[in-house]
C-alpha cells in the first residue's frame, strides 16, 4: 500500500539530503531541531536511526542524552516510497546501533540502505512486526500506526529494550522513561474512550486511511468510498462516479466531519474540503509527520481534541 505523501515535490526528493547529516532530519545534539532532547547528548550516545521523525522523536524520549538520533524523513514532502539513499544518512545507517522502521511496505527504503551499509549487527525494530497487525481477509493492512496508541506503547517498550541492549548501563533510564512516555498516552486514549461515549456510531469521512486507527478508536464510521481514499493514497485519479458519491457525503450532509490529509494535496481531495465546508461540515486536519514544534503527545493529544471538537458542532 502506497504511503499517502505529499507528491507535490516529488521529483526533487533524490539527493535533498544531501547536505550535513543534521540537516536530513532530527539529530538530538542538533541545537535547532525542536524535537531535540533537553539534555547535553553524552560522547558515547548510541546511534539510533529513524524512518521518519515520528519514530524519531520517540527514541529521543526514551533515549534521552544518550542517544544521538537521525530521522531520515522529517519533511512532509519527502515520499518514502521514492526516497533515494543519500551519502549522509547512508553513512548514519552504516553506524547504527538501532533502527527503527516502519515496515508493511511504508518506507522499505531502510531495508536496501542497510543492505547497501552492509551493518548487520544494528537491532531493528519493525514496527508492523511488533504491532502484531496483519492485512484484514481480502483487504490491505492500514500502516499508518502511529495513530494507534495501544501499538504505539508496545513501540516504545521494544525502544527501551533495544537501546538497554546497547548501552546495559542505561536500560533503568530507558525503562523508566518508557513508562513515562507510556503513561502520557493514557490521557489520550481516555480521551478517545469520552469521544466513543458522546459520539460512538456517527459517521466520518477521510480523505486517506492515514488517520483510521483514532477514528475508529473513538467508534466512529468510514462513510467514505473505499475507491476515493484508495485512489489518492496510491496517487490515482478519482473515477467521476467516486467522486461524485465522496461528494455527496458532504452535501447530503451524511458525515459529521472530514478528517483531511494536510500533506497530500490535489485537485480532487481539495474538491472533497471545498465541499465539506460549504456544507458547514467540519474539516480537522492531520498530518503523517510531526509538525514543527511539537512532540508526539503533543501532536496526538491536539489530533484527538480537534476531532472531538469536531464531533460537538
């Protein structure tokens, strides 16, 4: 399944790391980088590489200043799917100690780095594996995790585990850490639990599957033809016939809101939020990675409340 990635800039992805590494994503000793750790990063810290900043950001608050992270993509419009090795980040996955991937076909562009590295003693950590998730009978598996708070728990245990496995003298400080960033996504998932309460059956509408996990963690339905979110995830046109029935859903007033993928952008799924609006329904928008600025509960926390807010017009 096609990651659902602005394809806007597409054709400028090959090489656009290929300045300093601190610039290929969000190093935790980079003094600009607004996910970076409070903490100095220790001489000794231990390598870790991300995917993307999503799983980045969650190293470096399980890691804490003994970890030196690199997401490879940070920038939303970077594709995983046709992102191109660069000197820089082939070098920062040749010295890993950790790697954390997404998996399920998202950003398989890990696996040919690490081949190409040829480092065969990093632990990775696959996120779809650890998750236990498998493609539905007949259907396709929704990759997009991070919006799943239960496997993103499961997440940052394998986090801590894999970095006590490199640093032994700090597997406390991972552990402890772990459960802290644990204990934040309760919030959040008592949060979804109010929203499955006051709105549980209601109807939405997504423009990608991106964000699924949350919307049917609070028990709220996919009105949306599954050809339409198909169709811009994999970066197709829209059959007429589709588009006309996704439309309908806002001018017939049949959904609540529109859950609206910021970073792809087209013609048709900006018809979808044209009418939408029109029809005074609601448009919460999400994002695939994190916003600059914020953290993950602090992204996954103003995701959930917008939503909700959403629900209550």
């Amino acid at each position: 399944m096609r990651a659902s990635w602005s394809r806007r800039s597409a054709p400028l992805i090959a090489g656009v790391c290929l300045a300093a590494l601190a610039g290929c994503g969000n190093s935790s000793d980079s003094g600009g980088d607004p996910h970076a750790s409070q903490s100095p990063v220790s001489s000794s810290a231990i390598p870790v590489v991300a995917s993307t900043n999503v799983y980045g950001d969650m190293a470096e608050r399980i890691g804490g200043a003994r970890v030196k992270v690199t997401s490879i993509i940070s920038n939303p419009d970077q594709d995983p799917h046709s992102y191109e090795a660069s000197t820089q980040n082939q070098l920062a996955l040749s010295k890993a100690k950790v790697v954390i991937e997404n998996g399920g076909g998202y950003d398989d562009f890990i696996g040919r780095m690490l081949t190409s590295s040829d480092n065969s003693s990093a632990e990775v950590i696959n996120a779809v594996r650890v998750s236990g998730k498998t493609a539905p009978p007949g259907g396709e598996l929704n990759e997009h995790l991070w919006y799943d708070f239960p496997t993103v728990g499961r997440i940052a245990d394998r986090i801590a585990t894999a970095l006590g496995k490199a640093d032994p003298d700090g597997a406390d400080t991972f552990t402890k850490n772990a459960n802290a960033f644990k204990a934040q996504l309760k919030p959040l998932q008592e949060k979804e639990a109010q929203v499955r309460t006051d709105h549980g059956g209601e109807q939405v509408a997504v423009t990608e599957p991106v964000p699924l996990y949350m919307i049917e963690a609070c028990g709220l339905e996919n009105a949306t033809p599954e050809e339409f979110s198909e169709a811009v995830e994999e970066g197709d046109d829209v059959s007429p016939r589709t588009l006309q029935a996704t439309l309908a859903l806002f001018t017939d007033k049949k959904v609540k809101a529109l859950v609206y993928n910021e970073q792809t952008s087209g013609p048709q799924t900006e018809k979808v939020e044209k009418a939408a609006k029109s029809a005074g329904i609601p448009v919460v928008p999400v994002t695939e990675t994190l916003p600059e600025g914020k953290d993950y509960i602090g992204w996954m926390t103003a995701n959930v409340d917008a939503l909700a807010s959403a629900l209550a017009k």
